[in-house]
C-alpha cells in the first residue's frame, strides 16, 4: 500500500518549535516527528523562507538566526519544491478559480506539484479538495 506524502505549510513547522503555542505545538510535533520517520514529507522554497522569517523576526523571536538556519539546512534533506514560472502560472490559476490569496495559491500549487495528497495547514480551508490534494487542519478538535 503506497502511503500518502504529506506538504507542511508554513505554519504547521512554526508551531513544531514554538513551545509556547499549546496543544498546537504538541500537534504539530508528533507530525514532524512522523514524517521525519517515514521520509514522506514535502515543503517548498517559499515554506522554508517564510518558516525562517517567522522564527526569526524581532516579535516573534522564537529561534536565533543560527539554530533556524541548521533547522532549514535539515529539512532540505526532505522532497523539496522549487518554484519557477510555470508554478507561478499555476498558482494564478488556482488563486483566480479558488479564490485564495496569491501566496496560498502558491502553497496549493507546490503540494499538487510535489504529488502530495494531503496539504496540512491551518490556513486554508479544511476538508477542500483542489486537484486530488486534500487540505487538512490537523489542529482542529484538540
């Protein structure tokens, strides 16, 4: 049985090193933790810029500059997307279909592109199916 490859949006990997968000980052977590085991783990270019901005931004403050870029040089060893122009193009198409921000679109459009079936975030809408890729909230009912 093929098992199923996993993209992480930005925010998922955030909470797995901000021990001050809750159940949220226990969540996200265990997730990171699964995949890390089972290699199935897919995130773009624009998911580890973002993570390393967030981490590192003056108000959030959660990881000095060091410690984030050792985190980004470790999930390089996972699949990882690399945006181009015909992933912006398809991005546009999915923003203008779907109606999701740009950047969002951007997101959908490398999980489709990396042949994930589950897109995990807490940002887009869960349970929709865009091309064959599920959108999951996996901090939904804690």
């Amino acid at each position: 049985m093929k098992e199923d490859k996993i993209f992480l949006d930005t925010n998922v990997i955030v909470y797995a090193y901000d021990a001050f968000a809750g159940k949220n980052h226990e969540t996200a977590m265990k997730i990171m933790e699964g995949l890390w085991r089972s290699g199935l783990g897919i995130v773009s270019t624009q998911v580890l810029q973002e993570f390393f901005v967030v981490v590192t931004s003056k108000r959030n403050n959660l990881l000095d500059t060091r410690t984030a870029k050792e985190i980004v040089s470790d999930l390089l060893k996972w699949n990882i997307i690399v945006n181009d122009g015909n992933s912006i193009l398809d991005a546009i198409e999915i923003q203008q279909k779907h109606k999701y921000s740009f950047w969002d679109s951007m997101i959908i459009e490398s999980a489709i592109r990396g042949g994930a079936s589950i897109l995990l975030s807490e940002d887009l809408s869960d349970g929709q199916i865009i091309e064959g890729l599920k959108i999951k909230n996996p901090f939904l009912g804690h």
